[in-house]
C-alpha cells in the first residue's frame, strides 16, 4: 500500500475507490463480553490484553469479520514483543497488526473507520484552556530613547 491514506474530509467524494465509504465505529465499544480465547493457555498479560481489546471501538469490526484469530495472535505476539530480549522481527509483526486491525492512527485511516462522536462537549466536561507560554517577544523590555547606554 504505496501513497498517503484516504482523507475522510475530501472534497472530491465522486472517486470510485471512496465508493466503500467510511465506517463509522461506536464511541463507547464494543458491548458484550469478550470471545473465548481461540489459543492454547493463555498468560495473565495476554488475558488482560484480550478482554480490554474487545471492548475498543474496533472490536466491531473484528467480529463482524471474524478476525478473532488474528486478534489472538496479535495478542500473543504483542505479550512476546514486551519482553526485554525480544527480537526486531516480532516487534514489526506487532507493528503490522497494529495497522491490519485499525489500532493506529495509520490502520483507522487505511480500513476507512472512524470513531463516531461521543458524548457532546458541555460546560462541565469541557478541557480547560491550555496556559499561554511566554514569547521570546514578551521578554523584551522597551527602553525609551536617549536613555540607557
């Protein structure tokens, strides 16, 4: 897959290739509880790994394909890449799967999903404004001509 990701916000919308559309996932997740574990004996990481990933906005998704397999190994191979000693190979396999099940910011674009918005902006969830950071500018000092030197 050479070339940027398919911008959602395009003005040309008449293209053949956006003829899929975008998919629009669940703010809140994925209900229901998690698919049993597809592989042998799971670890406690990779059980904690694997429930709080069906209950992302992805998960849709990935049932609806049926990718619990691929999750379960992208689960596994994540819990052998976390080890100190791991390999480079494993950690670019966890990197692939990142993007094939929509986990990056990269994989949402490239699968065409998009989180639908949540819960409205209020006066009381609201972040608050970030503090103005002083400018070089507002460092200066003005001095009047003809005095100083």
């Amino acid at each position: 897959m050479s070339g940027p990701a398919p911008d959602p916000n395009a003005l040309r919308r008449e293209r053949k290739t956006d003829a899929a559309g975008w998919r629009a996932l669940p703010a809140d997740g994925r209900p229901g509880p998690a698919p049993e574990w597809p592989l042998t004996e799971a670890t406690e990481r990779e059980h904690d790994v694997w429930l709080d990933l069906w209950e992302k906005p992805q998960a849709v998704m990935w049932e609806e394909l049926g990718q619990v397999l691929e999750v379960a190994l992208f689960v596994r191979t994540l819990a052998e890449a976390e080890q100190p000693d791991a390999r480079v190979d494993i950690k670019k396999m966890v990197r692939g799967y990142l993007d094939s099940l929509g986990l990056s910011v990269q994989g949402m674009l490239r699968n065409r999903w998009k989180i639908a918005p949540g819960v409205p902006v209020s006066a009381e969830n609201a972040p608050s404004p970030a503090a103005r950071r002083a400018s070089a500018r507002d460092r200066l000092k003005v001095v009047p001509s003809g005095e100083g030197a």
